[in-house]
C-alpha cells in the first residue's frame, strides 16, 4: 500500500485514529471543541476550502489511484472514473449549491391562520455535531467522500469508519482535505474494525450514515437506538430490469453486461434480476448468453463465491438453466453466470449477491413483472429498457429508490441524485440537496409581534360556543354552513 504524508495530517487526531485502542472520550471531546469552532466558519468560507479540496483531489489523482486495495481488482481508469471523478463532481455540486440550500428561509404568511396573523417564522439549517460515517469496502472513495464533505460543508465534524481494505484511501481523503485547509480536528479516519463503529456509537456521535448490507445494519441500528441517534442506512441491492416489448435489445444487452462486470460484480445496483417479455425474450436471452459466456473471471470474496455457488445450485434444482454448464469457480478466478427460466420464489432471485451472477424471467406483462419484482425484500434500484414514454409510466409502479430509464447505473453518479433505497434496501437519502440536508436539523424561530396577546387573557365565558362557531365558519364545506357559523360567532361575541 501507498504511504501518503503532509505535514498537516501528521497530528495527534491522525495517530489517535489508528492506535489500537482509541480513547473515544478524549477524541469525543477533542472532535466537539473542533466541531464547534468549525461551525462557526461562516459558510462561504467553507465552500472556499472545497473549492481547494476539489483541486488538490484532482492534483493528486492518480496518486489517489494507488491507494485503492488490490481486492477491488480495479484499473487506474476505472477508479478514476468510479470513484475520484465523481467526488470531485460532489464537491462542484455542494460550491454552486449548499449556499441556496442552507439558506434561512423566513416562511410565507400565506395560510397562516388569521389569530396568529402577526407571528413570523423562520427556518435554520443548523449542523447536528459528529456524523460517523460508516463507509463500504467496494466504493471506499467516493460514497463516504461524498457524505462527508456534505457533512463538512453543513457545519459537522466527521468520523469515518472504512469498510474492509478501504483504510488507506480515507487517510488518503483526510489528507487532501487537512492540506485544504480544514481543521485537522474536525475529520478523523478510524481504523477498520467494527468494535470501532459500535465504540463510536456509544460515545454518542450525532448521527450515523451506513453504506452495507443487512446484516450489517441490523447491528448499528441496534446500537444507535440504544443512544437515540439518528440514522441514514443505504443498503443491500437486489436490482431488477425489465426489458419490455418495446426495448432495443442491444442496447438492453450491452448495459446488463457491463452492469454485472462493473467493479467485479461488487456494485448494490447491478443487475441481479431481468424481467424480459416473452415477446422478445428469446432473442434477448440469445444475445446475452453469448456475451456472458465470452467474460474473463473476476475475483469475489470468499464469502460472496459459496453463497452465490448454493444460490446457483438451488435455482438448478427448481427447474432454472444455464447456457453454459456451470464450472466451480474460486474467489480468486469466479466466472459470470447468467441464470434462464428463473422464478421469483428462487432465493437467487430475493439475495443480495456480490458477485457476477444475474438471473432471468420470462414475463407476459407489466403486472406480472410488478408482481414478480415484488417478491424480493430489496428496492435499491431498477433499470428499465423501452419506449420512453411508455418505460416513464412503468417507472412510477416499480419499487426502487432509483429507477433510470434507457441506461444502467453511470447516471447515478449525477451528483444532483439523491440516493438512497426503500424497504429492505435502506431509509434516508445521501448526496444531491436532499443528502446535504439530511446533514442538519431543521430549526424553527417564531416571533409574536402581537401586543395583545388573548390566550394570556381570561377565559372567554362562552369559549366552547366560540371556538365552535370558529370551526363552522372557516372549515365547514358549504357555504350555507359557514355562513351560519360566522351569524352563530358573532352572537356569541355580542352576547359576551
């Protein structure tokens, strides 16, 4: 691995981050001093040191590139355009945008109820403290990059926990960001080990942002209910396509190869079920056979090769196909699989898999499609091929909390996307303004300029009588009915 140095990030938070053990108070501590001093930097000034940040992230580019593990098996130009191109295209988005987005916001006086006529309100986007950022092994770069420079630029401090071999690019990342000028304090790189998120956790950090599986979660939510600390989870995927009657088969074909080949097969929003209509099914599946059986093996994890070799083996047994006889594969040499004649109850088709393996189902409908997608827990993503006009209406009865439409998975790395999936596949949004507002809690002001204010006053003899003919008057539906409520409001007020 690639030793990275500045003189900026040879500091006490940086060893304290990678000694074995941590003192979490001490650094707890030391991290909400920064945190606090760092909010107070005015925002335009922030935004200045990502302006630095993105140009020092380009500068040392290919640098960057070096330090990705050997396990992700990844070319220079594929972290590239994977990880560090994207970052940098988060970070432009935050300089044109965050200012709008966190902007005080006094709220209209349109609608607000004619007794509270001279109250203003006004709404703050201020920092929540700590964001642990919880980061993955197959995207250590740019999906933790991302959220903490949201973090960051909202006002936070950060405390990033690398996924498995992600240590030395989230080092990397903080040393970039120190020699832009942030406070040393302010962002701190955990080592790898889980005992190190959960220490975390019960220290009582502000909000916790996850990118893994299930299993996963179910641990750090755990935790975080333990503390009463928010959550953002993005979790596993089990994405389907469907290519309709009315889809370029080609181009169908060509994304779903390069879908389940991209990063070795590690990427939640692969394609790991297609629903393809029998109207153009045969051809489609024709054409993907023998593209799969032309792919070089890819190295899985060991874990992700048994689960998918019982997973293939189960499908067999149901009654699925193979093009191609099925060879025992190694994590070390794993061989794409393309699975035929599927079925939604098969456990290939309801597993989140990390591994090139993708399943295919004849349908004759959309309600079949819907019905049969349904099936599985996970609404990552989706992917559909068709008519455009046609495809966007079935977009809106797909479940999925990203659906692209004619393409697969490089749109989601538009930064303005906000990202983040539904049921099994996770709750709360990270990137676009929606992940840089998950960032910060929502703060009302309300000011009373009234003088007199008559809820401080006596009670109204006749209140009941009065706040009835009140409701009457404004909510009834007729107009006979509010009319009537306001004759009604006006004798109570004259009989008083």
């Amino acid at each position: 691995m690639v030793e990275w140095k500045s003189s900026a990030a040879e500091d006490e938070v940086a060893s304290a981050a990678a000694r074995n053990p941590v003192d979490f108070s001490a650094l707890l501590e030391q991290t909400r001093r920064a945190q606090r001093e760092w909010a107070n930097v005015p925002l335009a000034e922030r935004l200045r040191w990502v302006r630095r940040f993105r140009d020092l992230l380009a500068r040392d580019a290919q640098k960057l590139t070096r330090c990705f593990s050997q396990e992700l098996e990844r070319t220079a130009a594929d972290s590239l355009v994977a990880e560090i191109i994207p970052l940098a295209e988060a970070a432009r988005f935050l300089e044109r945008s965050a200012d709008e987005l966190l902007r005080v916001r006094d709220v209209s006086s349109r609608g607000r109820p004619f007794w509270l006529r001279k109250v203003e309100i006004q709404l703050r986007r201020e920092p929540l403290g700590i964001v642990l950022v919880i980061g993955p092994s197959n995207y250590p770069l740019f999906l933790p990059g991302v959220q903490a420079l949201q973090a960051l630029v909202a006002g936070n401090a950060v405390w990033i926990k690398p996924g498995h071999g992600g240590w030395t690019v989230a080092f990397a990342l903080r040393a970039i960001a120190v020699e832009a000028g942030i406070p040393p304090q302010v962002i701190v790189v955990l080592d790898e080990r889980v005992e190190n998120a959960q220490q975390a956790l019960r220290t009582r950090v502000d909000k916790v942002v996850l990118t893994g599986s299930v299993l996963s979660a179910t641990s750090v939510l755990r935790e975080a209910a333990e503390q009463i600390t928010p959550a953002i989870v993005e979790l596993s995927g089990c994405d389907a396509v469907f290519v309709r009657g009315d889809a370029d088969i080609a181009k169908a074909v060509r994304a779903v190869v390069f879908g389940l080949m991209l990063n070795g097969g590690a990427t939640c929003i692969a394609p790991r079920r297609v629903f393809v209509y029998r109207s153009v099914a045969e051809g489609f599946e024709r054409a993907l056979a023998d593209q799969v059986k032309g792919l070089p093996p890819v190295r899985v994890r060991s874990s992700a090769a048994s689960l998918a070799e019982r997973l293939i083996h189960e499908a067999l047994l149901l009654g699925a196909e193979l093009p191609t006889p099925f060879e025992a594969s190694s994590p070390d040499a794993f061989y794409p699989v393309l699975i035929l004649k599927a079925r939604p109850d098969m456990e290939v088709m309801r597993s989140d898999l990390f591994a090139p393996v993708t399943a295919v189902m004849r349908v004759d409908s959309d309600d079949e499609a819907i019905d049969a997608a349904g099936m599985c827990p996970y609404a990552l993503g989706a992917t559909i091929f068709g008519e455009e006009a046609a495809s966007r209406k079935f977009s809106k009865r797909v479940s999925a909390g990203v659906v692209v439409v004619n393409d697969m998975i490089v749109p989601t790395a538009d930064p303005r996307l906000p990202f983040g999936g539904a049921r099994h596949s996770g709750f709360g949004k990270t990137r676009g303004a929606e992940g840089l507002l998950e960032m910060t809690h929502l703060k009302a002001i309300v000011v009373q300029h009234g003088k007199r204010l008559r809820h401080l006053e006596p009670a109204h003899p006749h209140a009941e009588d009065l706040f009835l003919a009140f409701l009457a008057a404004s909510h009834r539906r007729k107009w006979t009915r509010r009319l009537r409520g306001w004759q009604t409001l006006g004798r109570v007020i004259k009989r008083s």
